[in-house]
C-alpha cells in the first residue's frame, strides 16, 4: 500500500477503474515505456491476501501466472503474497536477466480525484508508503490501483474496501499487460489473455 504523489517529470496515465477500454489504455501506456529490445518482462504484485484493500497486485499476479513462460516473470500472488514481511527477501532472491523490464503493481491511497482509478507511470513505486512502512522502491513502470483516499483516519477501511472495485481493477489491469505482452512479443491473437482463477 502505497500513498501516490503527483510527479510531472515522469510520464504517467490516470484511467476510471470501470472504463471499458481500460485495457487497451494500459497496453498502450506499456508500450510508450517498455524499451525495445526488452526480453523477460517481470511483474511484482505487491500486497496482502487477508486485506481487501490490499489485494490488488497479489490478484493480478494470479491471473497472470504462467501465461507467456517465455518472456513473462510473475512474482506475488494470492497463493504467495509479496507483503511487507516478504517483499524484501522474496524480491532479493530474483535474478533479472540483462535487458529485463519490471512492472510492480500495488494498491495505493491518493487524492480524492482519483480514487477509483487506475494509474500507470514511467518509474517505481515505494511500497508500504502509505502505511508508513519503509521499503525499497520497485519497478521500472508501477501500475497502481487507487482504492482509497489518502487520509489517515480511513486505514481501518483497507479491511472492507469494496472487493468488485479491486476484481475489477485486478482483471483491466491484468488484461492490459496481458495485452501489451501479447503485442510486443507479436504472440497469436487467439493466445488466452488471462489465466482463469
């Protein structure tokens, strides 16, 4: 969980949660950031299986797995979270070939304009931030789902953030790396999109 500041020097997308073309956005935002010549892409979901409000990246992670071997890395997901516990170690441990590109997705807190949307940006993300917890940060790019305002007193609602709000977020956001994975390594247009949970 992660508390999300407004940065103008890195390119960044804000797309509505529920936008039917969520994910044709977020491959599209992939696309502007991933390099070329880029070959294993990475996706780190951080976050909590236990908290509602926490669950996006494990979710995403899930949907994922084991979709493209080839050029896909999947690590955190609801069977194996990466959590503030965990992140550290779990990440420490993986070995990233040269020409690697890491996506990390979490669930963050932000401004009231924002909640309920989904945010793509050029850079890493701080993990824990808006919990107060100190990490590392993480990712090239982040995908972050914003599920909640940044406000201090509504902590204790992580606990019942509206799971079709987070269900949502995880599938558009899974589907439009999927997508952007599907097209940058020119697979078959009938290659499944999403793992079935």
């Amino acid at each position: 969980m992660n508390a999300l500041n407004v940065r103008l020097d890195l390119f960044e997308k804000i797309i509505p949660f529920n936008h039917k073309l969520a994910p044709l956005f977020i491959r599209d935002s992939l696309h502007s950031i991933i390099p070329e010549g880029t070959e294993r892409i990475f996706v780190i979901g951080i976050g909590s299986n236990v908290i509602n409000g926490d669950s996006l990246g494990p979710f995403v992670g899930t949907l994922l797995h084991n979709l493209y071997p080839q050029h896909l890395t999947v690590v955190g997901n609801l069977q194996t979270p990466l959590d503030a516990q965990t992140l550290v170690p779990e990440v420490s441990q993986i070995t990233m070939p040269q020409n690697s590109f890491v996506i990390a997705i979490d669930s963050v807190l932000g401004s009231e304009s924002i909640v309920n949307s989904i945010v793509v940006r050029d850079g890493s993300i701080l993990p824990g931030s808006g919990l107060g917890k100190k990490l590392p940060p993480i990712g090239d790019c982040s995908i972050m789902g914003v599920v909640l305002e940044n406000d201090p007193t509504l902590e204790c609602s992580l606990l019942s953030t509206n799971l079709h709000l987070i269900y949502t977020m995880a599938t558009n956001i899974a589907k439009g790396i999927s997508l952007a994975i599907r097209q940058y390594y020119k697979y078959p247009s009938f290659h499944p999109i999403l793992q079935h949970c």
